[in-house]
C-alpha cells in the first residue's frame, strides 16, 4: 500500500519542482520579501536604534555632556537646530535650554524639556522621558564628585575632560531588567520578516499551484485512470496529500537554510519543537490546497481563490505585522485562520525562548486543522 501511495507522492513532487513557475514562487519571491521587509523592519537605520533629535542651545559643556548621556541602546541622539527645516517637520524631541549648564552650576533651577507638538507619540514622549530622567541622575552622580570650586572656577575644556574620566569608570552598580515573558530580542527585521514570509508563500503554494493542480487532475480525466488502477480512493487520495506535503516541506527547508545563512536568522533553542510545527503547518497547507482543489475543479478558479484565501489568512493570521499590536477583536478574528496559530509558535520559539511544551497549544490546533480539511478533502475525491 505505502509503495504505491509513495510512488503517487513522488510523481507530484517532482511534477512541481520541474515546474519554473512553482520554483519561483516557491524559493525566489519568498526570499525576495523577506530582503525587503527585513530591511524595511528593522527600525530607526541607526544600528537598529530610535532616532532621538536634541535640539541643544547650550553653548557650554553640560549642554553636550546631556546630548551624549542620552544614547543608549534603545536611542540614537542626534542633533537638530531650531532654524533647520526639518525642526519644524519634527513631532517629539528632546530640548536642552540655553544657560544650562550657568544655572545647573550655579544652583538655579532649569528644566530639559522633552517636547512633542501636535501628531507626535505620547509613547515616544514617555520614552524621551524616561530617557532623559536616567541620563540626568548619571550626569548628577558624576557632577557630585568634582569639588565645588573647581566647578566654578575651571574651564569648560577642563570640566568636559574630569567628567569623561569620570564617567569612564566602570559602574559600582550595575541595573539589569528584562521583560517578564522572557523575550531575548524585540522582534523587529528579519526576526518578523522570515517567519511571516515562510508562513505565507508555503500557504500560497499550497492554495495556488497547489490546489490549481488538483483541479487540473480532476477536470483532466487523470484522477479517473487513477481509480482505475488497483489504488483504491484512499491510497490516492493519501498519496495526493503526501505530495503536497513534501512540495511544501522542501519549500520550508530551503527557506529556513536560506534565511539562516543569507539573513542570520535564529531559530531558538528547540529544533524538535519547530520541527514539528513547520511539518504539521505543512500538512495544514497541503489539506486546504487539496480540498480547495478538489472543491471548486476548475484550476484557474481554484487559484484565483486561493490567493485571495492566502491574503486573508496571511494578513488577519499576523503574518504582515505582529497579532500584539491589534486589538482583542482583530486577534481572535485572525485565530480563526491557522497562519495565527502557527505564527504564534513560530515567534514563541524564534523570539521567546519557547519550547515544545509552550507551543503545545499551537501544535493542538495546527493538527486539529490538518485532520479536518484532510477529512473535509477525503471526502470530496471522486473519480466520476
């Protein structure tokens, strides 16, 4: 039985990888979006950092010591003037006031001010905020040991040369923190452009090429010469399935070798568990192309449909943008398609530290959707 259910498999296999059309979208656009939107995610294009303008207007070296104390590993200050066109285009940014460093040294009060005008992020604001808070207490602990007098009395170039020696030293106390859910890197780049990206052309295969091909077989009289065989439906319909299956296993695999060499992608720290998720996805794929195929027959119909299938479930399943960001409502929609599951165990494993046992959930449901179209499927193989 298994024989002749491998030998159907092997025949739809090698059919598609012969096909140039399938093999470009298969490997080559898959690897062209994750380039683009890997590149287009990465955020802020100053080594991955935000973008923070200061707009210093003091002249002395307090003013500049605040500019430099500002970058961190979230932010990447640079500096802005007030007569500058791009200042008024300008929603939030950071203002060091001239006379700074006159009233800081001489006791006055005197205010950095962390701006934001109309259209700009009250987030980003409360993170110019908080940024600035701890670049304040740095500057002050430093400034606490140089002696009054010589605050007073010595040059800026003088000052500016103290506090970096005194800022050089390394920390007698050290705050680390970390997010409760254990994340290890902010999903952003090709950190979200590969999963997604994955998860979407293997679908679209499945759904298009896929799903054209079972129309194509079943108008063309060729899954009637099949029952003529000594297959029985079963055995064909199981080696259909399988053939679909390996078309997108090959697809994955080559694209999670591409991406790791190509892009630098990490794919967490348990191979079983993403294993496991990508075959059973794989599965997913397959059942819904071979039911979408075997359903409407007609193969330019069934591949029209199922890119539209594939741009809604990508879309509303978090594969164009993290299912965090949306609302409740727009979340539980997208966990109507079974892209949302599998990009749930996908970022759990790549970006959370998952493990099998966290993914277990996903894994449940994947199989759950690879069992009902396989059967829904099954169910519709004919050979009248």
């Amino acid at each position: 039985m298994m024989r002749a259910v491998f030998a159907v498999a092997r025949t739809d296999w090698t059919i598609t990888l012969r096909d140039r059309q399938a093999l470009l979208w298969m490997f080559l656009m898959p690897v062209l979006f994750i380039f683009v939107f890997g590149n287009a995610f990465r955020g802020g294009g100053r080594g991955g950092k935000q973008p923070l303008p200061v707009l210093n207007e003091d002249d002395r070296f307090l003013g500049r010591v605040v500019a430099a104390e500002l970058a961190d590993s979230t932010w990447a200050p640079y500096a802005v003037a007030r007569e500058n066109s791009a200042f008024a285009a300008l929603s939030n940014w950071i203002e060091i006031p001239a006379g700074f460093t006159d009233s800081v040294l001489s006791g006055e009060r005197s205010t950095i001010r962390v701006a934001r005008r109309g259209g700009g992020s009250p987030l980003r604001e409360r993170g110019h905020l908080m940024n600035s808070t701890l670049a304040a207490l740095r500057i002050l602990s430093h400034l606490y040991e140089i002696p009054d007098s010589t605050l007073r009395s010595a040059p800026d170039t003088a000052l500016a040369a103290l506090y970096d020696s005194l800022a050089a030293r390394p920390p007698l106390v050290t705050l680390r923190s970390r997010p409760a859910s254990g994340i290890h890197e902010r999903p952003r780049g090709f950190l979200l452009s590969v999963p997604g990206n994955l998860i979407m052309f293997v679908l679209i295969v499945a759904l298009t090429g896929g799903a054209a091909q079972i129309a194509v077989e079943s108008a063309g009289g060729h899954l009637r010469r099949l029952g003529a065989s000594p297959l029985s439906r079963f055995e064909v319909f199981l080696g259909k399935l399988l053939g679909k299956t390996l078309i997108a296993v090959t697809q994955i695999a080559l694209l999670v070798i591409v991406s790791t060499f190509l892009f630098g992608m990490e794919w967490g720290r348990d191979p079983l568990g993403l294993a496991l998720l990508l075959l059973l996805y794989a599965v997913v794929a397959a059942s819904i192309g071979c039911f979408l195929g075997l359903y409407i027959r007609r193969p330019e119909t069934a591949a029209s449909i199922g890119v539209l299938v594939t741009l809604v479930m990508a879309s509303l399943g978090g594969c164009w943008w993290p299912l965090e960001i949306v609302p409740d409502t727009m979340k539980a929609v997208g966990h109507i398609f079974p892209t949302a599951w599998a990009m749930d165990g996908l970022m759990k494993l790549v970006a959370y530290d998952g493990t099998t046992l966290t993914i277990l959930p996903m894994l449940g449901m994947l199989a759950v959707y690879a069992l009902l179209f396989a059967f829904l499927a099954s169910r519709l193989l004919k050979f009248d």
